[in-house]
C-alpha cells in the first residue's frame, strides 16, 4: 500500500502497507469537521484528483477516507446510512461528499470509508479527547447539551480497513464506526473516572445526537462482531487513550 499522508492515520495504517500493494491510501487532507478554509479545501481537492488520475491509469485502488460525523449526515434522529443522500451540516461535509463524487466520477477503482471519531495513541490536539482531557485537568471543560459521538478505536479501524481491502471490496462506501452514539457528558464522566479529578462543566446549546448505522459495515465483514461494539464500548476505547499517556499540554 502506498500512504500518502504522514499524520496520525497514516502513521497507523503504516504496518498494512506491505499487505495491500495494490492500494493507495490517502491520509491526508483537512481533517477538522469546523475546518472552513477554502484553500485548504482547494489543497486536499487537488491531492485526490491527482491520486485518482493515477489510480486510474495504473490500475491500483484508491483507499479516500471521508467522514461519518453529522458534518456529512447532518444531525437529526435517524442514523447515517450509505444508502441514503447526506445532508452536509457545513463546509467541511459538503467539501467531503464533492470529494466522495468525485473520487466515483474518476474512473479509478476505489473504496470509500467513511470513518467516525477516531481514538488513539498520537492523536492531534483538536481531537474530542485531547481537547476534553486538557479541559479536565484545568478544572472546567465545555460540554455541548445534547452532543453525541460514535467513537472507534484507531486500531479498529485500521483492522476493518485491513478485512475491507483483503475482501478486495471494491467501489463501495462503507461507515466505518461504532454504532453507537455516545453523550458527550457520559465521555467526559468516565474520563474523570480514570484521571481521578473533576471539572466543572461549562454548558452551551448546539450540541446534536448522531448516530451511525453499520449494517452494510457487519454484512462485509461479519468479523467485526467479535470487535466489541456495542453500549459499553467506548468505555475500553476511552480507557485505552488515557492508559497510553497521551501528553495532556
């Protein structure tokens, strides 16, 4: 596999890349679902129109990473599904869905997933548990009322990417998630729980439930049963993050 990108996925899915020859991954790109850069955005559609020409030509499969954040499906009661239309809930879900057409218009075999918030070592700062982890150890921390997130495991993540490309899945896009959606307050407790301290909780409006339907996700790959996803997962998830001793700065 060939990885474009030297940032957290990329340095992750670094251990498949002799696996998948046949395989470019593009990790890289705006990976802020608040990003509104229009340069950057002008940037990351340059990267992959470029990487699906060559694909194009060369045969090889384009591995494009979008997103499965309320950013593409928008938020609402009912769970984000492949099948349907997404309505973007701002720039950086509608720059991603442009992305995901265009990478299908490109001619280039590919697999598109769709990935909710990862967890992991090295994770960037503006991630949701760094940012809360600093927040908690100032004493106070902003909490979105009613906000939810589908946490995954970097390393799960990575798995299901590993299984989706040995199938040899093919011009599919796939939700790789959870599916489950967590309260943003219940992260935050637990992550209390294992730093042993308290913060006060800074409330504001805007939060939003998500969910995020995985059917077509355990139709591929009836393996990622044995993954653990379910109501308590995010708890290991979480556990995982802070055990691995991510610098909180």
């Amino acid at each position: 596999m060939e990885i474009v990108g030297r940032g957290f996925l990329a340095r992750h899915l670094q251990p498949l890349a002799h696996r998948h020859p046949d395989a470019v991954a593009l990790a890289a790109g705006v990976s802020s679902t608040y990003a509104t850069s229009a340069a950057e955005f002008a940037r990351e559609a340059a990267l992959v129109r470029a990487a699906a020409e060559r694909c194009r030509a060369t045969g090889r499969r384009l591995l494009f990473f979008s997103t499965a954040s309320a950013a593409l499906y928008g938020p609402g009661s009912g769970a984000g599904r492949e099948d349907r239309p997404p309505v973007p809930a701002n720039a950086y879900g509608v720059h991603k869905l442009a992305l995901e057409e265009l990478v299908r218009a490109s001619g280039a075999d590919y697999l598109v997933a769709r990935l909710s918030h990862l967890v992991g070592p090295g994770q960037p700062a503006h991630h949701l548990l760094p940012t809360l982890m600093r927040g908690i150890r100032a004493g106070r921390v902003r909490v979105l009322k009613g906000a939810e997130r589908d946490l995954i495991a970097v390393a799960d993540a990575v798995r299901t990417i590993d299984l989706l490309l040995a199938r040899g899945t093919s011009r599919e896009t796939v939700n790789v998630a959870s599916g489950t959606a967590v309260p943003v307050e219940a992260i935050v407790g637990h992550l209390e729980s294992l730093l042993g301290t308290t913060a006060e909780r800074e409330y504001e409006h805007g939060g939003s439930g998500h969910r995020v339907c995985i059917e077509k996700l355990r139709t591929l790959l009836p393996e990622t049963q044995e993954f653990g996803f379910g109501a308590d997962y995010y708890r290991g998830v979480v556990e995982s993050f802070v055990h691995s001793g991510f610098p909180v700065t």
